[in-house]
C-alpha cells in the first residue's frame, strides 16, 4: 500500500509539474506572438514573415542555455539589425519566453 501511495504522489507531481510548465510555455508562445510574429516564425514550422528574421525555433542551444541571455532579454534585448525594436522583459517574462523557445528547437544535426 505504501509503495501505491508513493506512485500516485509521484505521478500527481509529475502531471502538476507538466502542467505548470505548459501554462509557462502558453506564456511564453503568446508573448512572442503579440512581439515578435509580425518578422520571426515563433512556431515549430513555417517561414519567418520578413526573410532576413530567423525562425525561433533555430536558434542554438548554447544561445539559449546561456545565463546571459535570460539577462539581455531582461536588461533589454536587442540585435544589430536597425529595424529591430528593443523588447525588455520582467523575469518571469524571460524565463516564460526562454521555456518556450526550449521546447520548440530543431533536433541538432550531426556533424
């Protein structure tokens, strides 16, 4: 009885923490939505609207597990490009975006 009890605190966890961390990348996805759709593909598929604008989901590993960038994009994110806009965002905002932009990565290609 006791090991049943265990598993089901455990999977109630899990689907707890699953769940939070969807809601977290809803955020995230509607932010870059409102923001950065109208240039960049936010999504898994499809083409950037402005085809110089890279679609999120190529973006590097190293870029996005780096510390420094969950900083920019709080101190106030912005790219040598000149129509680009500063986007500056709360920290639970950037960690919302950063969790998104996680989930949608292409599978690294082999070398």
């Amino acid at each position: 009885m006791k090991r049943f009890l265990l598993i089901l605190t455990i999977g109630l966890l899990w689907n707890a923490f699953a769940h939070a961390r969807a809601e977290e990348q809803r955020r995230g996805k509607d932010m870059l939505q409102k923001l950065c759709a109208g240039c960049h593909a936010i999504g898994r598929t499809g083409a950037s609207p402005n085809r110089l604008a890279p679609p999120f989901r190529s973006f590097s590993e190293t870029k996005l597990y780096d510390s420094d960038f969950l900083q920019r994009l709080q101190d106030g994110y912005s790219s040598i490009h000149p129509s680009m806009p500063t986007f500056r965002f709360n920290k639970e905002d950037a960690e919302e975006v950063v969790s998104y932009l996680k989930s949608i990565q292409e599978p690294s290609k082999p070398k």
